[in-house]
C-alpha cells in the first residue's frame, strides 16, 4: 500500500544532489526522514594514499553527507520538522587495527561532528539530526576484508561477541532514530559495534 521510487544521483556532485532532492519533493510533496548511507574504504597507509582517493574518500564519505544534509535541511527547516540519520562508524572513533585507513577513519570522523554541529543548529526548529556508527558488519566490504586472515582474527578478537554484525541490526537502529520514538535524541551517535569500542 506504499509508493516507492529510485533517483539517482552522484553525491560528490551538488547539482545532482539537488536535482535528485527536487524530484523527490515533486514526486511525494515532502521528505520526512533522510538517512545518509553512501560510502567507500581505501585501504592504504597513510603516506601512499593518493590525491585522488583522498578526495574521492572525502567527496563521498564527508561532502556527500553535507551536501545531502543542507539540501534536504532546507526543506525540513521550511516545512518545521524531519529527521536526519547519518552512518559514520566506530572508525570515527577508534583507529582500526591492523588494517590501514587513515582517510576513511578521518572522513568518518568527520561525519560524527558534521552530526553534532547540524543537530545544534536545527534542534529547536523541530529537526532533529543522529548519526549511527556501526562495527565490523556482514557487508561486502567487510568481507573483503575478512579474506585477510590477519584482519579477520583481529576483527574478531576484539569484537567481544565474536561476530560480525548483520545489516538488519543496523537497520534496526537507524529506524529507531528516525521515529519518533527517538525524539529526544538530538545530536547522538548511536554506536552498534558488537562492543568493539569498549575496549
């Protein structure tokens, strides 16, 4: 009983950012929740990684989440009310072992702070901005990664439940978030990691 619809767009591109927001707001009148879930990994030291991949790591992972966020912000501001969920990760928090990703863990980092700063702004104009910051979860990225023998016994290691997360418990939260059962949550960051950060 439900429409849905598919525009695409290129996140590291403003224009089309705001053609694809537009179409939106013309095909359905409003948009209620945005959640922010592009995103890539390099995985290179810190001295080797190239212009190029830092700017598309940056381009996707940060410029794309606040070119979504102001363009949307906009209309919520307007319309008084919405919610924003963002996907950082715990690698905005912690630096991960014993792969190397500096950029990614810097991008990420960002995004937690990019969470916080809009949610000062807008809070008391009724839009309420989150971030959700996963662990180590069974997506195609991770499982490249756990064809390392070394990463994976690391990951694992210091996963205290010993797994990986799966999609849906990440779902899960940025559901909650964007309800209004999270109402007073205002500028969290709601970190689902399987307890990799408490140690």
């Amino acid at each position: 009983g439900r429409r849905s619809s598919a525009v695409q767009m290129n996140v590291m591109d403003l224009e089309s950012v705001r053609s694809a927001v537009a179409a939106v707001i013309a095909e359905y009148g409003q948009i209620d929740i945005l959640v922010n879930n592009a995103g890539i990994c390099f995985n290179v030291t810190a001295q080797d990684t190239s212009l190029e991949q830092w700017r598309r790591m940056m381009g996707i992972n940060l410029d794309g989440v606040w070119f979504c966020c102001q363009e949307v912000g906009r209309h919520m501001l307007e319309r008084g009310k919405g919610s924003i969920v963002n996907i950082a990760s715990m690698s905005g928090l912690v630096v991960n072992n014993p792969q190397p990703q500096s950029a990614y863990n810097i991008s990420k980092a960002g995004v937690i702070m990019l969470t916080q700063c809009l949610a000062a702004e807008w809070a008391m104009k009724n839009v309420r901005v989150n971030a959700v910051s996963p662990g180590y979860v069974n997506t195609e990225m991770t499982r490249r990664g756990m064809d390392t023998p070394e990463w994976a016994k690391t990951w694992m290691d210091f996963t205290p439940v010993r797994r990986l997360g799966e999609p849906w418990e990440i779902a899960h939260a940025v559901w909650y978030l964007a309800s209004d059962a999270s109402g007073f949550a205002v500028g969290s960051n709601l970190v689902i990691d399987g307890g990799y950060t408490i140690w």
